[in-house]
C-alpha cells in the first residue's frame, strides 16, 4: 500500500511539472494519470 502512495505522488509530482511547462498538455496528462490509477487499482 505504501508503494501505491509513493506512486501516486511520484505520478502527481511529474503530472504537475509537465503542465507547468505546457499547460496545453492538461487533458492527456489528466487521462494518462486516470488510466495508470485505474490500473493500479484493479491490479492491487
């Protein structure tokens, strides 16, 4: 469970500087980031 939280916020963390540098990537970053906890939900 821990690795999960670490994930989520390495994810978020990483999610959160790409739109900073191009804010034009906003939605493929959010549904990247819905796909990867969606997965990472079904497969924990």
């Amino acid at each position: 469970m821990t690795l999960h939280f670490e994930l989520n916020a390495l994810i978020a963390l990483i999610a959160g500087i790409l739109i900073l540098i191009r804010p034009r990537l906003l939605n493929y970053i959010v549904a990247i980031y819905l796909i990867v906890i969606g997965i990472l939900g079904l497969v924990r």
